[in-house]
C-alpha cells in the first residue's frame, strides 16, 4: 500500500534521452500508483503553462532565438517559479512523478559547451529528488522510435554529448533502467523501484539540491 500511510510524498524524478520512453512511463507509472490507493500526482519539465514556459516552448520549436545561457536559466526558472508547490505536495504526502528535472537542465546545456558548474549553480537549493529514474537507450535506437526529429535538440549528435554529461551526474539516487527493453518490463521495474522509494522516504525529511 505504497504512501497510503500518513508520511510525506516522494520525488521521483524521469530522466532519459529523448525519446527513451520517459513522458510514457511516468504516465504508466502514476495510473498504477493511483490505482494502489496512493496519493500521486504527474509533473513534467520544462511547464509550459507558465509564462517562462511558453518562452521555453518558443525556443524549442524554433519560433524564437535566445542565448544559450539565458535559455539555461529560463529552464531553470521554470523549476524555482514550480519549487513552492512542489514541497507543499511533498509536504501534504503527496507523490509527484516528474519527466525531467534538473539533470536534463545541465546534461542539454553543457552538451552545447557551457561549464557544467555554472550550469549546476542555479539549481541548487531545488528540492532534492528522492530517486532518479535513468532509463538508457543508445540514441540510435532512441531515434527509431516515433516522433523523433522535431524539436531544436532532437539530433543524434548531440544527443550523444546530452548522454555522457548524464552519465557525469550519476549519484547514489540514482537507478539506471534499461529503456530498450518492452515496455512493459520496464514498467514492471519503475513500479518496483517507486513503491520501495516511497515506502523508504516517508519519515526522512526533505533536502535540497546540492550536485
Ligand atoms: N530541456 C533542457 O534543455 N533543459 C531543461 O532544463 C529541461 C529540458 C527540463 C523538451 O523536453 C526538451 O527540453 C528536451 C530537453 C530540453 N530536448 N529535446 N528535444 P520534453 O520533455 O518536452 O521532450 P518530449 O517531447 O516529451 O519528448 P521526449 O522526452 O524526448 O520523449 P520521452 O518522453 O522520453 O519518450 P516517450 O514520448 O514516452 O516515447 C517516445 C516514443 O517511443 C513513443 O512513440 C513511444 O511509444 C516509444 N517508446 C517508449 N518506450 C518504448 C519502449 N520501451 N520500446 C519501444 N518503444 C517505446
Ligand atoms: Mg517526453
């Protein structure tokens, strides 16, 4: 009976290439959660529904240009206009199952050349995930799958760099899934991996993001 218990809810945090399954996991994950009684809500990064958010959409779909660091910190934004209601859910026990955090803010942005601590520095004092979810897929394969080739980032190339930065953040929150596999498998092992981790951090108070 994950999170029925009085306790706070739980980060977790989807991180993964494009295309490595993260925005249909999450949503396969929080119907399984809701359906175990548990209190869990779905959050994704960047949001466009706010107005940082809407420039953060522009840029990604080409219809506007804007400094690699000032997208940086737009994206970054994006998390601390989010950070107040995050740790009031948390707080009231609430799950939030979020498709990428801060880790894809750094991996895409260092991926273009930009000093990995100045891209870090922004982000710390964001509420610290709980457990980071890292679902591999080589870009190749990623890039089979549908939809790819849209969006500003969405080249293998670069997605290669993304990909070794990510490796570069890995810390002990971290469980790497293997994303090529069925979907269901994978499904199988995230819902595994998330009831454990909100059974483990009911008690444990919340903390911030430090790298
Ligand atoms: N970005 C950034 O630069 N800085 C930041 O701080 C943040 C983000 C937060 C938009 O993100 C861009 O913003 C992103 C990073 C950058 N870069 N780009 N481009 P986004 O989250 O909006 O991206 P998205 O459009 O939602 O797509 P995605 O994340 O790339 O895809 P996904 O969510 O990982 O995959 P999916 O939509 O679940 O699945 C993709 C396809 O694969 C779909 O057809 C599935 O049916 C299929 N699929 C999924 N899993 C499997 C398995 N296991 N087997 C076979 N097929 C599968
Ligand atoms: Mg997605």
């Amino acid at each position: 009976d994950a999170g029925s218990k009085s306790g706070r809810g739980a980060l977790v945090v989807l991180e993964g290439l494009d295309r490595s399954g993260k925005s249909s996991q999450c949503a396969r994950l929080l119907s399984y959660l809701e359906g175990q009684g548990c209190r869990a809500e779905g959050w994704r990064f960047p949001d466009r529904g706010t107005c940082v958010g809407q420039m953060i959409s522009a840029y990604l779909a080409n219809e506007s240009q804007l400094d690699d660091r000032t997208i940086h910190l737009l994206f970054s934004a994006n998390r601390w206009e989010k950070r107040a209601l995050m740790e009031s859910k948390l707080l009231g026990g609430t799950t939030l199952i979020v498709d990428r955090y801060s880790y894809s803010g750094v991996a895409f942005s260092a991926a273009k050349g930009l000093d990995i601590q100045w891209c870090k520095a922004p982000d710390v004092g964001l509420i610290a995930p709980d457990l980071v979810i890292y679902l591999d897929v080589q870009p190749e394969k990623a890039a089979e799958r549908g939809g790819y080739g849209g969006e500003r980032y969405e080249k293998i190339e670069f997605q290669k760099r993304v990909a070794d930065h990510y490796h570069s953040l890995r810390d002990s929150t971290w469980k790497v899934v293997d994303g090529s596999l069925p979907m269901e498998t994978v499904e199988e092992q995230l819902r595994e991996l998330a009831t454990n981790c909100i059974q483990e951090c009911q008690e444990k108070p919340l903390t911030n993001l430090t790298w």
